[in-house]
C-alpha cells in the first residue's frame, strides 16, 4: 500500500492523504476516550466528544492559519514588457468592463474583490432569496472598492456587472433593491464625487423585437431592474444601458418594427431615458439601428469591432457623425466600443472573440468620446493603452504582464460548454459584448 509513495506526489493527491489522516486521527481521537466514558451519561459523553472535536478543529485551524500565513506573502514582481509608443490627439475617457483583473485575483482569495457573484437557480430554491441577496449586497461593497481602484488608476469609466444581483429579474425569485438603497446611494455618490460614468449592459437575453411577449416580459423585467440599481444610487443621464438589436426572426424589418413598438409602447419612461442601442455583427449593423435611434432620439453606441466584421455601406465617419447628433440632442456623453480580433484570427467566429488587449485607437476616434475597451484583460488593456499613446501616468504595481502567447481560445474559460457558460458567467464575461 505504501508502493504510491514513492511516485512524486500529485497536490490533489498530498490532499486527499492529509483528509484521510485528519479523518483517522478523529476516529483514534474516540477510540481512545477512557472507558469510563461510556459510563457517563450520554450528555457527558457528548460533551467529551464536543471538546475532542474542537480540539481537533483548532488544530485544523492552525494548520490551515500556516497555510494562509504561507499564501499572504507579497505579490510576485511582475516583469511588463516595454510598449511601441504612438500618437494621438485623444483627449477623452477609456473604460473598462464589469471585471478587474487585479483586484479579481487577489490572494488569499477571501481578498478577491468583485461584483459578478452569483449562483445557479438551484442555490436560491435551496437557500432562499435572502441567501441570494446577500450575493447582490456584497457584490455592491465590491463595487466601492473596485471605483476607488479605478480612481486611483486614473479610470473614470466602467460597466457594472449585469449578475450585480443575480436573479433579480426572474418571474418567481425577483426581488426589488430596497434592502441595499443606502449601500446603492453610496455607490452612486462615490461615482459622482469623483465624476465616474457607471454604465450597464444587459444580458444576450433582452430581445426587443422578440415575437413572443413572454421574451418582452423578461427583457422588460432586465431593463427595469438595471434602471431600478441605477435610479437608486442616483446617476445621472449619462448611465445608459446598452442593448443590441437581438435576433432577427426570419424578418428584419418586422423586427425592427416589433423593436419600435417596444420601445415607444412598452417602456417605462425612466428606462426609455437610459436606453441606447449598439450595433452588432451578425444581425444589425450600425446602418439598420440608425434610422430608428435617430426616429426615436434613442443614442446608437457604435462598437467599431462589429463594424469591422459587419459593416455598413456608409462611411464611419459619417455614421459617427449621425450617431453621436443623437447623444447631444439627448444631452447624453457620447461613447464607443473597441476590441481587436484575437491575433492569428482569420474565420469569422475566430474574429469574434475579443483580443486580451488593444493595440491601437481607431483613426475614426472623436477626439473627445467615452471609449469602452471591451477586451479580455479588462483595466490591464485600458492602461496598455494609456501607456502606448501617454494618455495617463500609469501605476507600475497596477500593471500585469500580457499573454505571451495569446491563442484563439478565449482566456480562462475551460473545456466543457457548461464550464464556459459558468466561467463566463462568474468572471462577468457575458457582459462584455
Ligand atoms: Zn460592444
């Protein structure tokens, strides 16, 4: 039976014997309780066997305090290659979305800091909607932290998380954020105090131009619920949640005209204030959102990665031109995505996926736009950026070394399609689209 122990030890392997001596140790721990015990009344008995257990557990804990002790030594030192610098005249703001990596992969991971916590529907049957909650309140302090990095990074623009607070929206486990307006007022009077632009992205699932009203239903409920978290921490216009046009059921034109009717008939007016469309690439490019952003005054956030791999028959600069009309008729700061195809990436479901980082600003950029950089390494490629073209001084400690090599797989996401969803799902990558 000791044969195994002369093969090097898989870590999984060193685990499972410390569990099994943990467990032997507990069963000789009782054995050897003096026979005079089991005189003792079974109260007594009881109490022992309570105290040999915490004994017992003390002692795990300090086994695992060593453990911590040994993981709470100071950050490796980071070796950042140095960037091809270039030129811009661009003055304006570049964000991030929904995850930082940095404060992410905190260690030991009780210091993770992040706002995409969130469960399967199993959980909530499980433990309850209080349970749930508290996931959405945590998620909320995170969000404190994760704005003070960003001011003191120089960053003044992001997405939050649409998993904020998990289950929100569902039909029979939705709940309102009453129980976190004071948590949600300080978040918003952080943001504003610094001059923050907090912005919202919901889910793949808000179709407005769905022909099944029970889809509307639920896209509605996610409007509302993303309105609701940013009407309580009192935002202003520029907090815009942005949806795509959605599928296009066999019927553009039908769609969009399903789209309209939504919008104009269906919307409440506080969500109707906050909503902007974006142009995606496979079903509506910047050319079919246009004409009813500009009919209805609904803002059109042109994403120049979609419009690459979908464009449209008018020039950019003439779409950007239209587009951003719309926001100052609005009053509303106008914004942008970027994102670069991944390197190597040549069919079109490869040029989809994001780049970990961007390498240049597009020559279309307005000198003074809110650009959302949309890639994998998050706050990593806002300060890649700031460093090629100087925009900002970054903070040495704040930055990360890239990919060295960068493949078409998406970073972080495992094999199996449900692990993908679930990585996604946790690291706020759904929300980056
Ligand atoms: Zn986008």
């Amino acid at each position: 039976m000791f044969r195994g122990l002369c093969l090097p030890l898989h870590p999984r392997r060193t685990l499972l014997m410390a569990t099994t001596v943990r467990r032997s140790l507990r069963f000789q721990a009782q054995q050897t309780t003096p026979l005079a015990d089991d005189l003792d009344s079974p109260r007594t008995s009881e109490k022992r066997k309570r105290t040999l257990d915490e004994e017992e557990v003390s002692k795990i804990d300090e086994q695992r305090g060593a453990k911590v002790a040994k993981k709470t030594r100071p950050d490796p030192t980071y070796i950042i290659p140095d960037v091809t610098s270039k030129e811009t005249t661009f003055k304006g703001r570049l964000g991030y979305a929904c995850l930082n990596t940095v404060l992410r992969n905190k260690k030991p991971a009780k210091d993770s800091v992040f706002c995409s916590r969130t469960c399967r529907l199993d959980s909530i049957k499980k433990n309850g909607t209080e349970w749930v909650k508290d996931l959405g309140r945590k998620n909320a302090e995170d969000l404190l932290t994760m704005i003070q990095w960003n001011e003191d990074n120089d960053i003044k623009f992001m997405r939050m998380s649409s998993e904020m607070f998990p289950f929100a929206s569902h039909p029979l486990h939705g709940y309102t954020l009453e129980y976190c307006a004071p948590l949600l007022a300080r978040v918003g009077e952080l943001a504003k105090k610094l001059g923050h632009r907090l912005t919202a992205h919901p889910g793949q699932f808000t179709q407005l131009g769905s022909p099944k009203p029970e889809v509307i239903a639920s896209s509605v409920r996610e409007l509302e619920y993303h309105c609701e978290m940013m009407d309580r921490m009192g935002l202003g216009v520029d907090s815009v949640m942005i949806v795509h046009g959605g599928g296009m059921y066999d019927d553009k034109t039908a769609t969009l005209a399903r789209i309209k009717e939504t919008i104009t008939k269906v919307l409440s007016p506080a969500v109707r204030a906050r909503l902007v469309l974006e142009n995606d690439e496979m079903c509506y490019n910047a050319e079919d959102l246009l004409p009813l952003c500009e009919e209805l005054d609904v803002p059109l956030v042109f994403d120049y990665h979609h419009d690459a791999l979908f464009p449209s028959s008018i020039p950019r600069s003439e779409i950007i031109k239209r587009a951003n009309a719309i926001f100052v008729r609005r009053g509303i700061k106008p914004k942008q995505h970027l994102s670069e195809c991944r390197p190597g990436a040549t069919t079109l479901m490869e040029r989809r996926a994001h780049a970990d980082r961007c390498q240049s600003l597009p020559v279309e950029l307005p000198d003074d736009m809110d650009l959302m950089i949309e890639a994998k390494d998050k706050e990593q490629a806002v300060l890649h950026l700031y460093r090629i073209y100087g925009l900002h001084p970054v903070i040495q400690e704040s930055l990360r070394p890239p990919d060295e090599n960068p493949s078409m797989e998406t970073k972080g996401r495992k094999s199996t399609k449900r692990q993908k969803t679930k990585a996604a799902k946790e690291e706020g990558k759904g929300d980056d689209e």
